[in-house]
C-alpha cells in the first residue's frame, strides 16, 4: 500500500487532518489510514473510521428505486407527474431524467452554500422538507430542456427521494435498511436524518472555510437535510466496498437493471468519467470503475468498484471545500487498481 499511503500522505499536506483508504480484492483486504481522525483529541486516523458519504447516498437512492423498478412499480420514462403530480412544473421531466442529471432542475445547493463557512452554519441544525428543497430549485427555473444535457443537481436525488416515500409509503431510511443494508449486512452504515450525530468510532469532519488562512471548522455534527437521498448517508470504507462489490456482482439487482445503470453518457470532457444512472465510471489507467464521489462539508469519498465487483476501492478525507485534496484523494484509485499497490 506504499503508493496509496504516498497519495494519502500529500492530501494530508494539503490540508486533510487525516485520511484512509481500504481496499478489497478478490477477499484480500489492505488498508492504510494517515493523520488524524480528530485533531482536538489527537486521535489517529483508523481504517474503521465511519464518516458520512455525501453523494454515494446517491447509488444508495438508486438501487432502492431499481428495484421498484423491478417490480413494476416504477416506469423509469414515465414523467414524474405520474407519482408526484403537480411538483415539477415540466411534466416531460421523467425519471430516467433524474438519475442521470439530465432533468433541467437547477441545484439549490448553489445557492445555499455560495459562502461556505456561513452558508453551513446557517443549514446544519435546520430539518427541510423534501417538497421545501424542491420548491427552491424550481423556483430557480429551469438550466436546460429535459434530457439535454447532463448537469450535476442534488435536486434530482431529493425527487427520487420522494419517488421512494411515495411509491412505498415508507421513509427511505426503511427501504435502505430493507433493501441494502440488512442483506448484506451493512453495520457501519447508517442514514440518521434527521439525526445529528455519526454513531460509533467515526472521523471528525472539518471543514475549509473560504478565507485564506482561516481554521478549518469541526463540522462533523449536522442533520444533513439539505441532502436527504441525495446526500445524506453515513458509512465506512469497508462497507462501502461490500456495497459496491455487491452491487457490480449483481447481488442487488437483476441484469436488465444493473444494465440500466451501466448506461453511461460523459458527464465531462475529459473523455475518461462518466454517468449512468446514479452511477458514476471512471476509465483509469489500466481499467474502468464504477461507483460514485461524496463531498459533504467535512469529507470526501470515492468508492469505486470492477464491473465484476471483484476489486473494490474506498478512500475517505476528512476536510473539504479543498479541491486540490478532493483531486489527490481520487489518485488514490488509479494507484489502488493500476499502481504498484495494484488492488
Ligand atoms: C460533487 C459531489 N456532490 C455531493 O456529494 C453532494 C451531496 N454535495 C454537494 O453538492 C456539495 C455541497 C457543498 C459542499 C461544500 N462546498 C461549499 O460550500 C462550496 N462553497 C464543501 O466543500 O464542504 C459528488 O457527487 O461527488
């Protein structure tokens, strides 16, 4: 793990307290965790560490919605309106839309964090609706005509949110824990909305705040409602490979599903990332992974799987609002799968 643990090292001098990565291959685990998991404590970064995973709740949203899906109770082109009528103002807006980042609905989170440090300390003891985080983007209008282009918005995550509740008549905390976390057995992962602290031995979070200079802010207590579905879970990096592993290994899903996922479209110019249906791929060096990045203030995370789910990779920072530590930290799948460490 010498090349990963180098590339933790740097994100580490870049400004993480602390960092980790495990990864799982063909049942052999290797982990390394560098810095500090808290820095007020001194405490060590562990391997163990939970952490809460930002958009990877996004995959989470979208196996839940699959497999409603599955049972005929979702149509992944029939317009939203068919199961929440009158919340979107276009109603050629469908679900398909949604899970790929295609639907036009503006993300409210651009307006809500557009100064870092206050515009966290203003939302993260607030508990919103899923309709009032709606209701922002559209008020907002639209960014584009569905299914145009693909442009990133939380508040496509917080629809399939309601699509869940509603199709279910369950909160999506049940239908995580019924679906994903109970089978394969997920016990550092937890959605506690709207709960505001990370159960057990987890990394504190600590966010950068615009200001040169500045120190950085703990922010590792919040309810997160300002993401629910789309950003909201908390985990830890040997979950995340069980989940990821087992997602790609077809144990959550029928083929024709998964299939659906795997439908990627770039959702850059680089030529090299992807999306699908809440899914991200990334063509490194030496092969293609697929899952998805989490930035929540405090941490990033990438969890990353083969397409056969037999190599899994996740890696956890605890700051952010540092883009320079976010880029460092995802060197740590092309050295996890390509390097010498190779997973
Ligand atoms: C992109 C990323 N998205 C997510 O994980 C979602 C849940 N997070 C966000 O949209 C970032 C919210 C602001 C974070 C804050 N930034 C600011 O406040 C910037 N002014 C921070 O960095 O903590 C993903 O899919 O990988």
């Amino acid at each position: 793990m010498r090349a990963v643990q180098e590339v933790l090292r740097q994100a580490v001098e870049q400004g993480a307290p602390g960092g980790l990565t495990r990864v799982d291959s063909d049942g052999v685990v290797y982990g390394t965790a560098v810095g500090l998991g808290d820095t007020a404590a001194g405490e060590r970064m562990r391997i163990g560490n939970r952490f809460r995973v930002g958009s990877v709740t996004k995959t989470f949203s979208t196996v839940v919605l699959m497999q409603l899906v599955a049972e005929g109770r979702v149509d992944l082109d029939a317009p939203v309106g068919d199961h929440l009528p009158g919340l979107l103002p276009d109603g050629r807006v469908t679900v398909r839309h949604l899970l790929r980042h295609r639907s036009g609905l503006w993300d409210y989170t651009n307006d809500m964090f557009a100064r870092t440090v206050p515009g966290f300390e203003a939302v993260r003891d607030e508990v919103f609706t899923m309709e009032e985080l709606v209701k922002r983007s559209v008020a907002h209008g639209p960014t584009a005509e569905p299914g145009a282009a693909y442009q990133y918005s939380n508040t496509n995550f917080v629809v399939v949110g309601m699509i869940i509740e509603k199709v279910t008549g369950n909160p999506a905390a049940e239908e995580y824990r019924k679906r994903i976390i109970e089978p394969l057995d997920l016990r550092h992962t937890h959605y506690v909305h709207p709960g505001t602290t990370v159960p057990g031995r987890h990394s504190r979070g600590y966010l950068r705040p615009d200001e040169a200079g500045q120190p950085l802010v703990d922010s590792t207590e919040q309810t997160v409602s300002w993401g629910q579905t789309a950003g909201a879970m908390i985990s830890n990096a040997a979950d995340l490979n069980r989940f990821t592993s087992a997602l790609l290994g077809g144990e959550l899903l029928a083929p024709e599903q998964l299939a659906e996922m795997l439908a990627t479209t770039p959702s850059d110019s680089t030529g090299k990332r992807f999306y699908g249906l809440g899914l991200r791929r990334y063509d490194l060096s030496c092969v293609s992974v697929y899952g998805h990045t989490g930035t929540v203030q405090g941490y990033y995370t990438y969890a990353f799987t083969t397409r056969d789910g037999s190599r899994s990779v996740a890696s956890s920072a605890n700051t952010s609002n540092n883009g320079t530590v976010n880029t460092t930290l995802g060197g740590t799948l092309e050295a996890a799968f390509c390097g010498t460490d190779r997973a």
